[in-house]
C-alpha cells in the first residue's frame, strides 16, 4: 500500500547505469565517430525489431551511433532515475524518452534543450494537440511527441459472441457481461485493470472519475471531493467485492502484469494502453484472432473517457553532442520511424495522418477507429507539479480501492493535500 519508491533499486540502477556508460566508445575513439546514448523505458514485445530502427539511423548518419540503455518499464522508476541524474547535471544520456506527465517539471528546472525548431509547420498541424501541448512549456518545445497512448478497453470477441453479447458501453453492461461469461466459464477473470498504487492507477482512477461526470481541478479550483468522484471510486471498490468481477490481485496489477494475465486466456475484458494488442495478435499468443478493441464504457448519461498517456522524445541540456543528438530525434519521431513502430512494436503514432495510412489500417485494422479515441484522450492535469499531486493522488485512490479508506474519505483527504500543493485556499 504505502510503499516508497524502490529508492536502493533505483540507486543500483544509477550505479550500474553508470558502470555500463564507462562501456561506451566516446568521442574520436575511431575517428570522428560520435556516440549518443539514448535512455528508454523497457520496450513491450520484440526488442530485436526496436534494435534494427537504431542500426537504420546509425546507417543512414555514418560517424553517428546509437547506444541505448533500458530503464524500468515502471514511468515513476523512470522518473526517479532522471530527477537524480538530471539534477547531479549528469552527461551521461543525451537523449531521454520522458512520460507525457513530465516535460513541464524537466523543462521548468532547465534540464532539456529547446527543441522548438525541430519541427516544420506541416509537420506540427498533423501532431495530436494533447501531446504537442504536454510539450510545451513558456511558449517553447522542450520534446517532439514519439507515442501516444490512451486508455481502452480489451474484450474477448469469441465469449462475447458465445452469449451473444456487444462490447459494453456503460460500466454496468460490463459488470453483466463479465458476470454472465465468468459464471459459465470457470477459471476466467471477469474484468481486470491497473490496480497497483503507481501512476497507472492515477490514470485508471481518473478515468472512472471522467465518465461519471466527476473531475480533479476545475477552473484551477481543486474538486476532488465531489459526488460523481465518490460514485466512481465507490463504483471501482464495489467492482471487486460487490459484482466480484475484478479479482483481488487487480490491486497488485500494472500494464504488464495485467497483459500477460489477458494474453493467457484468462480474463474476459481488460482496460490497457494500445501497445498490447500487436502481442495479442503474433504467432503463438493463446488469443490471436480473438481480441475486440473498443472506447471504454461510462456511466449511464456520460460520455466515455480515456486517459491520455505517451512518450516524448527531449535533449539532456548538458548533451556533449547536441547536433547528433537532433539529428536523432528528428529520425525517430519521423513519420517513417513512427509507422515502423505502429507495425512493429506497436506504438500509436502522434502523427494523425498516419492513421489512414493503407499499409497501417491492412496490419492493424482497429486503428483507425483509434484516432478519435485518441484525439479526445483528456490529459492528466499538465503542470511542472503534476508529480506532487500524484504523489498525494496514488496512495489515497489506493487505500480507497483496497477498502482501507471510504472513497469519500480519501477524496477528502486528497483534496485538501492538493490544495495545499497548489496553494489553492479551501
Ligand atoms: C503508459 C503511458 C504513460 C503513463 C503510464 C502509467 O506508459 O504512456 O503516459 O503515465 O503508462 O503507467
């Protein structure tokens, strides 16, 4: 529940992290050859596919390469591993991919280079606006948007079809359907999320909080302790010990945990971001063929609402080569690089006109109807102190979830202690 950070985790990360960098060939090792160590959280799926992006670039730039080093796929393990970094004025890494949440906070202590200029006009217009503002901090661009995620809702097809049922647009369609399919197929988990407390439940929770009409700031005014947020956190709670159709380990569940529990066989829906299904549908996996996409259900009389997530891609202010560094972020945020990983790893492109593209909507035949869930993805409050509130946010929708608090009780208690945050008077 109350867990800190894995600070010693993340220390050893720091110490290994730099025992690999003294690896690193450096400048004039062999010439004029400039190597830049690009730092990324785990990719999901084939690893192999994402190294073959990088030898490209190193082909297509000769003098130019590429080391990269994994961090956790965790975003807040990530996060801790930059602020120390970052903040030590580390030259370690040149070029990071950052969280959406992040960019205002890292722009804001002066730890990224502006990279304004990265991108033409054209280029700008096809960009989804809910990351191109994540991006954006005093008028300037400290990241050119990479990926974007935004929360959905997995089902399987075949169950579905075997009662008859449709993919469920209010939550309580999905508690019967869960329930009706869970009671003829034993062994099946009716509905399975992102429980843990970290990020991904802030993101989750939020969305139950949007399609119940509730919201965290209004007008710059706080109004977490609301009766909407109350019926969405009492109606997330009641999932796992009123209808019983999210198991209890939910409360233990991040992204991949939960993938791999669906991707199994073993659930009937699952809420997720879009990476999974490309593993979904790859040779061997015991659901390929079976797996429905659709925009996550609401309460009755509100629309649905999706959490926008994704990845950016920014410069280590003190980046000992600057120019090879935007040459690579140009070359992975291309329009070329961003359909390769659609196909491949399958990240969602924040270019929107690759979303008719024909080679795209032959593989993946779901994403078209991904662009306006994606365009209408609400963006987690974007400010340099969003990390604060979620700080404050993640162990009290957790103690809620978990029944240790009334959900009115911890809304309460969040509100006053964001308020605080932002100074905001009760
Ligand atoms: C995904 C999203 C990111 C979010 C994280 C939460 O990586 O892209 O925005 O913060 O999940 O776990």
């Amino acid at each position: 529940m109350l867990t800190k950070f894995p600070l010693i985790l993340l220390l050893c990360l720091s110490l290994f992290y730099c025992a690999a960098c003294t690896k690193t060939p450096h400048d004039g090792e062999k010439g004029s050859d400039v190597t830049i160590v690009f730092t990324h959280g785990k990719i999901p799926g084939d690893y192999e596919q994402f190294k073959r992006i990088l030898r490209q670039f190193e082909r297509e730039n000769p003098g130019i390469r590429v080391a990269d080093r994994t961090l956790p796929s965790s975003t807040d393990e990530q996060h801790q591993f930059y602020v120390i970094n970052l903040d030590a004025g580390s030259k370690d890494f040149d070029v990071l991919s950052m969280d959406v949440i992040w960019v205002p906070e890292f722009a804001m202590a002066g730890w990224l280079r502006d990279v304004s200029g990265l991108l033409s006009e054209s280029e700008l217009d096809d960009i989804f606006p809910g990351p191109l503002e994540a991006v954006t901090y005093m008028g300037k661009r400290y990241a050119v948007p990479w990926y974007i995620d935004a929360g959905l809702l997995y089902y399987r097809k075949d169950l579905l079809d075997d009662i008859g049922a449709k993919p469920p647009k209010t939550w309580d369609e999905l508690v019967r359907t869960a329930r009706l399919i869970t009671e003829r197929s034993k062994g099946i988990y009716g509905f399975i999320w992102q429980g843990k407390q970290y990020e991904g439940l802030v993101c989750d929770v939020l969305e139950y909080l949007w399609s119940h009409g509730g919201n965290v700031l209004e007008n710059g005014k706080v109004v977490l302790h609301s009766p909407e947020n109350v019926r969405a956190l009492t109606f997330m709670r009641e999932l796992i010990v009123r209808d019983r159709v999210s198991p209890e380990i939910v409360t233990t569940l991040v992204e991949e945990s939960s993938r791999h529990i669906f991707g199994n066989g073993r659930a009937v829906f699952m809420r997720n971001w879009p990476y999974a299904w490309n593993i979904f549908e790859r040779d061997g996996s015991p659901v390929k063929g079976k797996i429905g996409v659709a925009a996550l259900p609401s309460a009755a009389g509100h629309p649905s609402a999706s959490t926008l997530g994704g990845w950016q891609i920014g410069i280590n202010r003190h980046s000992k080569h600057p120019d090879a560094a935007e040459r690579f972020v140009r070359f992975l945020t291309s329009r070329e690089s961003q359909k390769t990983l659609a196909l491949t790893v399958g990240y969602k492109p924040t270019r929107r006109s690759l979303y008719s593209d024909a080679d795209l909507k032959r593989q993946q035949p779901f994403i078209a109807s991904l662009h306006d869930i994606l365009l209408n993805a609400r963006p987690r409050p974007v400010s340099p102190y969003y990390m604060m509130m979620t700080q404050i946010l993640q162990p009290e929708f957790s103690a809620a979830i978990a029944g240790i608090k009334k959900p009115s009780d911890a809304l309460m208690s969040a509100e006053r202690q964001v308020q605080h945050v932002l100074g905001v008077r009760p």
